[in-house]
C-alpha cells in the first residue's frame, strides 16, 4: 500500500486530549487504536461500557485516518460485551481498499484540483467547488436503502461523480485533508507541512463537513452547495448548528 499523506487529529481520552499521527487506515491499527479481536478489529475503549461514547470515539478516530470512508459506510456495526466497538475483518478489508483507491487518486491529481501557491483559507471554497462542478445527486438512491450505502465515500465521487449528500461530505474532507500547506500557502515541496482537519458530520437526515479553523470548527455543506451555489452554505459558524436541518449532530469533536 502507497502511504502518501499524514493527518494531524486529537484523540479525546475522558477530559484530557492527545494528539496523535496516522496513516490512512493502516495507521490505526499499527497505532493500536483498533486491535485484532476473533470476531474482527475492536476500537480502543475509553468510556467503559458506554457504547454510545465509545462509538463516537470510533468516529472520530475513523475520521482521522481515513477522510473517505467512516462507519455510516459499513453494513453493520457491532459492540463487544464490554460496550467496544467491532468490526468484522470483512469490514475492515472493505474500509481499507476504498481509503487506497481514494489515496491513489488523490495523490494524481491532487495539485489539479487545488494548485501550487493557493491561500491556505481558499483551501475549502476551491475543494468545495471542485466536488460541487463534479457531483450530480442521485435521487434515486431516495428509499433504496442498497444503493445509498453504495454512495458512503468519496470514490464515487472521483469515480462516477454522482451520489448522495454524504458522498459530497467524504470527497470534500478527502480533499481538504490531502493539501500540504506551509506559510500561509499550498505548498506540494514543502519539508513539514500542516494540513486541515476535516470531519465527517451527519444526523438522521443529512450529512455535511466540518474543517478546523484555528481551533474553531466550521461547517460546509457542499450537497446544499451545489443546488444553487449559495456561499452560505461554506463556512457556517457553529451557532449554524442548531437552525434549521442541523440539528442533532451524530458526531462530537
């Protein structure tokens, strides 16, 4: 597997926060924040029997390493006995070729998308862009249950350009996390580059993304974007969160 990009991320354990590197999804279990179980890989646990708290921290781990794929993307998902959360190794096989796909393309054609010498805050508008002039949404994945799941993660995108909301959201982040960035700019040369964190944000009717800004999350919808291209819809403020249809947000930071 090519390893092409590092994602900076903070792995919350109980109040205090951590940071930590990974590697698209293989940096997650070299790091041990998923470990082989008989039945598949298990999440690292930091919430005891709180499945609901310990599926988050999966999510967000999930969200570091691989920004084109995460749980929304799996059949199904399990808890252990002491309220870890399990995937199957097929899953885990699943995550891991769709993250390499997305890797590949990504790194051929990554500087076509969002050149050399690019502001570093033009970063999500230009992917925003990017994802909204390649998109179509495909309505007919509305109450077929099989082909929306088809559509959890950015290769669709890349691939067919079409999906559903969360198909823009993957392709966005996958984006977003990729651009090296170095004094203020995209720089591809860079020695030690940063790059933005992007987080795959959704409730029960809607998924959209998140990208941290100095410490501040903001949010894009790039689904919505692309009805009718209003900017308000890109770098809504968190007061955003609680009108209108984003309410209830699945994913905590």
């Amino acid at each position: 597997m090519k390893l092409r990009r590092f994602f900076q991320s903070l792995m919350t354990v109980v109040a205090m926060t951590t940071a930590m590197t990974l590697t698209s999804f293989a940096g997650i279990k070299d790091a041990g924040f998923l470990t082989s179980d008989k039945n598949g890989y298990v999440f690292k646990s930091i919430s005891g029997s709180d499945i609901s708290g310990n599926y988050v921290q999966a999510e967000k781990v999930l969200n570091t390493a691989c920004p084109a794929v995460g749980m929304t993307t799996l059949d199904k998902v399990y808890s252990t006995d002491t309220g870890s959360i399990l995937i199957s190794a097929e899953s885990a096989e699943k995550l891991d070729a769709i993250q390499n796909q997305v890797d590949s393309w990504i790194a051929d054609n990554i500087r076509n998308i969002v050149p050399q010498g690019t502001p570093a805050a033009d970063i999500p508008y230009v992917a925003a862009n990017w994802v909204a002039d390649r998109m179509s949404y495909d309505r007919a994945a509305i109450g077929d249950s099989e082909l929306a799941r088809s559509y959890q993660s950015a290769l669709r995108c890349f691939t067919d350009g079409k999906g559903i909301c969360a198909t823009y959201s993957y392709a966005f982040n996958s984006i977003v996390s990729a651009v090296p960035v170095a004094n203020g700019i995209v720089d591809y040369n860079a020695s030690n580059p940063s790059y933005l964190a992007a987080r795959f944000v959704y409730n029960n009717d809607h998924a959209w993304s998140a990208v941290n800004d100095n410490g501040i999350w903001r949010y894009y919808d790039v689904c919505n974007y692309d009805a009718n291209r209003n900017v308000s819809y890109l770098n809504m403020s968190p007061d955003t969160m609680n009108a209108g249809g984003y309410g209830n947000i699945k994913v905590a930071f």
